[in-house]
C-alpha cells in the first residue's frame, strides 16, 4: 500500500505589493485562480489530501472560493496563521501588522498533517512536473532524515518587470548545501545575469543556476524541530516589527546542523507568479498559452 502525501499551500500572505487578494483572483478562462491549477497538478500527481494555511479574515471567502468547490473531491483541510499564535511567554509588538513569516506559516500544520507532504506557495504557479517529481521522492525516498527541494533554473524564474530576488541553491553532490539570497537579479542586454549577495557585492549567475520557489518535499518530522527554532527566533529577534521566520532560512540552518538532508529534484517547466499588479496580465496570458497548446484543459475538473 502506498503512503499517503498532503500538499501544504501557503495562502496566507499580505498581498501587499499586489493590492488585494491574489489567491483567490482568477487568472484562468473560467475564473480558475492559480490554486485551482496547483490542486489539478497535484490530484493528478496523487496527492491524497490539501491543506491550506491561511488568515483568519479570508476565511468566508476561502470557504466560498475553495471548500465548496473541492470538499466532495479530495480531503481538504486549513489552518489560520495570526499573530497571536505564539508562545504565551512572548509578547508580539502592538503595532505589528506583518506575519511572522512562512516558518510560522508551516508551523500551524502542525497536528494536521502527518508523513510526507509538500509545501508551495499560494501565488505562484509550477506546472505539473514539479508536482510529478516532487510526488515520486515524497513517496518513494522522503523518510525523517531525507527531505527534498524541487527547484527551478534560474531563467524560468527571472521577470519582465525588473529584478527579482532568488534563493540560490548551492548543490553538491545533487543534494543541497544552502540556500543563497541573492537580490536585484536582472539579465543585462547581453544576456549576462547578474545579481547582489546579501553583502550588497555584485556576483555573476548562470542560466543553470536552480533557484528555491518555496517547493519543499518534507516529513511531519520537521514540526518538532521546526517549533524549537521558532522559539528561539523569538527569543533572539531584534526586529520585532518587521522580523521573519522564514523557511528557507530554518531549512538550511538544519542542513547546515547535519539534522537532514535535502535531495535536489529539477522541475522542468516554467514558473510564474503573481508579485505586482502589471503579473496578471502576464499570468493571464501565459495560462491561456499552456491552454491552448492543451497542457490544461479550458475547464478544470478533477
């Protein structure tokens, strides 16, 4: 018998920059939002059940959007992220109004998922590949001690719209060492790719670099660790406004500890997101184009 797999979206981002909620705005020809294409790669992939982290004032709406939609079909479940879901010996800022960050986010599953299970972002769309391999290793290598990051080369996750930032994978071996973040990436005119480190140093990147989109194969293992270093990030966090806990920064920490290792999967297709108000037209575009060369189908059914 198989084990069962979850997929983990984190849905509950600001949506600052993009001025409204972007997980839940329809991109596809009959309204489907991003989620929708992810929850259709994944059922076809195989995942068993999907669990959504999101805020407590997008819950009507998630429920209309979502639950009624996919509640007969495949086990569906989410859980709130909030700012007072801290330790009772911490006290969080009063005028903070940013999340505490997509390690926080993970957290909250914490009691609703077990075994193996994927994370991704809410806004950001893989393609069915990523969701294939990602899949195959949650089943068939991902245990307590083997985790695994599906990656994207860099030139399938560069924009249009100016520069980005990226988490660089260092790779040896085909598992990862860390996870770079590398700001301001941009290809000049003559194709060059450059960026900054976190020192504020121009460093030179190639096409082939793999780049983390926030797609981790992990075990429900990871929650006891994950909820020690969430304390003591509290603990030790100067920034008490604006500070984060983020994922990428734990997972390598863990790494970097000899607690884990991560496997380094390849995705194949292109990656796109939704960061700023001039993506949807893109996205919109580039959804109607895999439609139209019949990698979707113009209406989604599972």
């Amino acid at each position: 018998m198989e084990s069962k797999i979850s997929l983990f979206v984190l849905a509950a981002g600001m949506g600052s920059r993009y001025g409204g909620l972007k997980q839940m705005e329809g991109f596809g020809p009959n309204g489907e939002t991003i989620i929708d294409y992810s929850i259709y790669d994944a059922v076809k992939a195989g995942f068993d059940k999907v669990v959504f982290v999101i805020r407590p004032d997008m819950e009507e709406d998630f429920k209309d959007v979502f639950m009624k939609k996919y509640e007969k079909k495949i086990d569906i479940q989410y859980v709130f992220q909030s700012l007072d879901m801290v330790p009772d010996w911490y006290t969080v800022h009063p005028e903070r109004v940013k999340p505490l960050g997509t390690g926080h986010a993970l957290l909250m599953g914490k009691g609703v998922i077990k075994g193996p299970f994927l994370v991704i972002n809410g806004d950001d769309f893989y393609g069915s590949h990523s969701f294939k391999i990602s899949a195959d290793f949650l089943r068939n290598e991902c245990n307590e001690q083997q985790y695994g990051i599906t990656a994207f080369r860099l030139e399938k996750v560069l924009s249009d719209h100016g520069t980005v930032t990226r988490g660089i994978c260092e790779v040896k071996d085909g598992y990862l060492e860390k996870i770079d973040e590398t700001f301001k990436i941009a290809k000049g005119e003559s194709g060059e790719i450059t960026g900054e480190n976190s020192n504020g140093e121009k460093i030179f990147l190639k096409d082939t670099d793999l780049a983390s989109m926030n797609v981790f194969c992990l075990h429900s293992s990871v929650f006891e660790n994950l909820e020690e270093k969430f304390h003591s990030f509290l603990k030790k966090s100067e920034d008490k406004l604006e500070g984060e806990f983020l994922l990428p920064v734990m997972l390598s920490e863990m790494i970097k500890n000899g607690e884990v290792s991560f496997k380094v999967l390849e995705a194949q297709d292109e990656w796109f997101g939704v960061t700023n108000p001039e993506d949807g037209p893109v996205v919109r575009k580039k959804i109607a184009d895999l439609i139209e060369n019949s990698v979707y189908p113009s209406k989604l059914e599972l």
